[in-house]
C-alpha cells in the first residue's frame, strides 16, 4: 500500500458503517458479494451503502468486478496484508511482543493429530448436518466433525436424513445443535470453521479461540427448493454431492507439507468450486 493511501485506510475503516462492510466482505473472502446482500445484511440504506463502499474502494481497501449483470464488492488482501503489516513493522517498529500477540505460530506435526472442524449454518438442518456426516464417514482417524446453526429451534431436515441414509451415512448420532454449544470453556477447540452458507457468513460473532483457520463453502440452501417432493429431494442431493466433492478434496490435502498461507489458499479455491 502507498505510504499516502495509509490515512485514508484508517479514516474509512474509523466509521462505525464502513468497519460494518469491511468486517462482512472479510467472513466472505477472498469471494465477492452483491451491494442488495451487504445492505440486507448490515440493515443498510442503498444510497448509504453506496457511499461507504465508494470510500473503501477509494482507500483501495476493496475492489468491485463485474459478472454479468451483478456487482460483486470483495476485500483487496493485499491491501489489507501492506495496511498490517505497516501497523506491526512501520509503526509497531516489528516489537517481537506485538507480533507474538498477533498470531500464533505455525504447528509443524498437522498430520499427527485429529483436527476438529466445525461446519455453521443457519438452521444445522441440511448443509451443515450433511458435511458433518460425511466428514465423519471420510475422516476417521483425522478428523473430528461437528456442525451448529446460528438459529436457535431448528429440526434436522427430513429431506436430508433421507439423503444420508440412501448414502449409507450414520444417522442416528445427529441432532441439530446451536452455535453456542462450542463457544464455552469446555467446548472442543476447533482447528477449522467453515461456513456453508452466506447466511451464517453475516452473522456477527466473537472470534473463534486458537486463530482457527476459515474459510467461506456457500451452497444454496435446499430447504428453500420449491415443487414436487422429487424435485425438492434432488436439490438437496445436489447440495449433498457439492459438500461430498468438497470434502473430499480437503481431506485429500496434503497438511504436513503445507504452510498456512498455502493451505488458506486451498480453503477458500475449494469454497468457490
């Protein structure tokens, strides 16, 4: 970032609506999302929206692309990445006991351990219940699954169960759980969270303990499907093999040869597949 555009980084993240779209745009990155889902999210008045991403796109904090007739406003990491690392090395003159604040070191033995992973979203009544499970059935041994929604009084989809039983997945240990089952002392420290939908991405929550690492794998919600009971069930078979692929391939990475800026970048490229 240039030395000059660093004031201007600070005064448009110094207003209470301007952090409100940064603090969202980072649960959804590196992806991008549409001015109507910031404005619906944040309770915010179009012309208001418009202005405040204007003053983040101009502090070069935010970029917007184009795809088709939709805009999509995303977090330049770059940006924020120099905007850092001045703040830690430029002003913070690299103190040692700012850094050691900022971030934890990197674990070196990731394949020697069960790695808990924690799937949200908003109901835990499909897409959250299905990663679950099969994490569990692919897993074993390396990963531990767990799954919660934002909304509190949800039901597990009848839908879903259905999908996982012709999979052959265990059912019978599944129920749908509150976010705030593993936010307490006792809660398992989790080592991944994922959100499964941009719902839950939205949602304002206190940072995990132990810096997990994130990462955004929106999926369109099944529940919401519309006409036959067929037509109902093959959208979430859909969604069921999405999170299936996904999985997969995550467990598949190779974690002991990979840093955690690498395996960042396989997170979020396998949240936009």
């Amino acid at each position: 970032m240039e030395t000059n555009l660093i004031p201007q980084a600070f005064a448009a993240l110094g207003h209470p609506g301007r952090l409100a779209i940064f603090r969202l745009l980072m649960r959804f990155a590196p992806q991008g999302v549409r001015p109507t889902e910031i404005a619906e999210a944040l309770e915010m008045k179009p012309n208001t929206l418009s202005h405040h991403l204007s003053e983040l796109e101009q502090a070069t904090l935010i970029q917007v692309d184009r795809q088709g007739r939709s805009l999509f406003y995303s977090i330049r990491l770059d940006q924020v990445s120099a905007l850092l690392g001045y703040l830690v090395h430029d002003a913070g003159r690299s103190r040692p006991d700012i850094a050691a604040a900022l971030f934890k070191p990197v674990e070196s033995d990731m394949a020697n351990h069960p790695w808990n992973v924690l799937f949200i979203c908003s109901g835990n009544s499909a897409r959250s219940i299905f990663a679950e499970a099969i994490l569990t059935d692919v897993g074993k041994g390396q990963f531990n699954a767990y799954s919660a929604g934002t909304r509190p009084g949800t039901q597990l989809n009848p839908f879903a169960i259905e999908v996982l039983a012709r999979a052959g997945l265990d059912v019978s240990g599944l129920r749908s759980k509150h976010v705030s089952e593993f936010e307490g002392p006792d809660a398992p420290k989790m080592d991944f969270v994922f959100t499964v939908c941009d719902q839950a991405a939205t949602e304002e929550c206190a940072p995990w303990p132990g810096q997990p690492m994130t990462a955004h794998w929106g999926l369109p919600d099944p529940v919401k499907a519309t006409g036959t009971d067929a037509e109902k069930a093959l959208a979430f078979a859909n969604v069921f093999a999405s999170l299936r692929r996904r999985i997969l391939a995550f467990t598949a990475l190779p974690f002991a040869e990979l840093e955690k800026v690498a395996l960042q970048g396989h997170l979020d490229t396998l949240g936009k597949e």
